[in-house]
C-alpha cells in the first residue's frame, strides 16, 4: 500500500530549532522566532514588500518600494507597473515561491491600494499576504 510522505524542509525537522525572527517585532522579548520554513518565507516576503530600495545597507536594490508609491496617481498604468514589478521581483528574488495570485486592488475615493498575494512554497500549502498602501494613515 503506498502512502504520500509530507514535504518537509531538512530545518523543519527540529521543531525546537528556530529558522529566523517573524516580522513584525512585537512579542516581550523583542524577536519572536519563527520554526518552519513557510512562516520564515512570509517573514521574508513582508519584509521585501515593506523596504524601500536604498534602506537597507550594503544592499541598495532590496525592497518591493512600495512607499514610494504612496503619492502617484491612482491609475491603470501606475496599478500595471505595480503588477510587472511586483511579479519580476519576487520572480527573481525568491525564486523558491511560485506565486499563484498577484491582485491590485484600487479604491480610488479612500487612496487606497490593496495588494494580495498567494503564493506556496515548494509545493507546501498555499500561504496569503495582504498590504494596505493607505495615504491616508500618514
């Protein structure tokens, strides 16, 4: 009788042994430490998405730049460039995610842009990310 045999990462062996720190940094003791390689790569995804390009030292090209955004138009062209960036990016910068769904969604009265991501690593479950782009929460 065959059986399927769960994909699992070799970190993900040890569940006592900590993979990286989850973003935000909000827990007691600073850091709260992520155990599987899934909620490292969502870990990871957000902290590319959040960082602007130049911020992060010795390495100018990381970030998504999403900030940067903040102030342009609400229009079909500047949603579009979103779109391309955001797939060519995470294409090239986490080429371990297959990203299923990449929506940008506009709601022009409020300035908001909302971007959602769903994505799976390496055949694992799927995992979703959602962003508010708010100009109104400066």
């Amino acid at each position: 009788m065959a059986f399927k045999i769960p994909n699992r990462f070799t970190v993900d062996i040890d569940a006592r042994q900590a993979v990286g720190v989850s973003i935000p940094f909000s827990s007691p003791s600073v850091f709260t430490q992520t155990f599987t390689t899934a909620d490292q790569t969502k870990s990871n995804l957000v902290n590319y998405l959040l960082t602007n390009k130049g911020e992060r030292v010795l390495n100018p090209n990381y970030g998504g730049n999403l900030r940067a955004l903040l102030f342009e138009q609400i229009s079909d062209v500047t949603l579009e460039g979103i779109q391309i960036r955001l797939s060519n990016d995470l294409q090239s910068k986490f080429p371990y995610v297959n990203v299923k769904q990449l929506i940008i969604t506009p709601s022009e009265n409020t300035n908001i842009i909302t971007i959602f991501i769903q994505y799976s690593v390496l055949n694992l479950d799927n995992e979703v990310i959602e962003i508010n782009l708010d100009t109104n929460a400066l």
